[in-house]
C-alpha cells in the first residue's frame, strides 16, 4: 500500500481585502473599444448600469459611462434590449 501524498499548503489568491477597492484602479487604460450611447434610442432601464462589471456606469437616468473606469468588455453593449450601444475603435471618436 502506497502512503498517501503529502498535503501542499496553498496561500489564498486573489483576495479582497478592502471593499470598494475598485474606485482605486482606473481600468479605462486597458480597453481598445469604447462603449458610445445613442441617446436618441435608450430608454433608460438601467440593465448597463446593472451588468457593468466596474464602477463605469452611473445609476443617473440616462446612464452616463465614465471612461476612467471603463474597461471595454462590451458587456453593456450585449445586453442592452435595444442595441442602443454601439462599441467603436478607441481613439474614433
Ligand atoms: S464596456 Fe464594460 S466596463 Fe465599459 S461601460 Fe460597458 S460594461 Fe462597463
Ligand atoms: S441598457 Fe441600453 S436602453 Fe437601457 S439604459 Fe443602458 S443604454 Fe439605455
């Protein structure tokens, strides 16, 4: 019989330690495509607000994204209901 194999002790990663950390890293130098609304279309339901992965979106009724923090991810794009994000190249406009 074998003897069972010695136990690694892992340090934890990718930990959290103080809340709200996000406001500390400006994640907008990391994005290639910018998020632009068409304020003519949105309806201001808050779903981009909602889904935003970073604090880029504000809660104010029509959403406004601030670039500091946007990182890109097209997430807002996806899932708003009436297409009205458009993701376009960094630096077009
Ligand atoms: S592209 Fe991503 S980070 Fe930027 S506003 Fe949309 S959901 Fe937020
Ligand atoms: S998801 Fe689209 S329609 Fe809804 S608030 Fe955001 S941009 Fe406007």
């Amino acid at each position: 019989m074998s003897s069972p194999t010695p136990t690694k002790k892992l340090l934890p990663g990718a930990v959290i330690v103080d809340e709200g950390s996000t406001k500390q890293t400006e994640t907008g130098s990391w994005r290639s495509l910018k998020p632009v609304i068409d304020y003519k279309k949105c309806t201001s339901c808050m779903l981009c607000w909602l889904y935003c992965p970073e604090p880029a979106i504000g809660c104010e009724k029509p959403p406004k994204i601030d670039y500091m923090y946007c990182k890109g991810c097209g997430i807002c794009a996806n899932v708003c209901p009436i297409k009205a994000i458009t993701m376009i190249q960094e630096g077009q406009k």
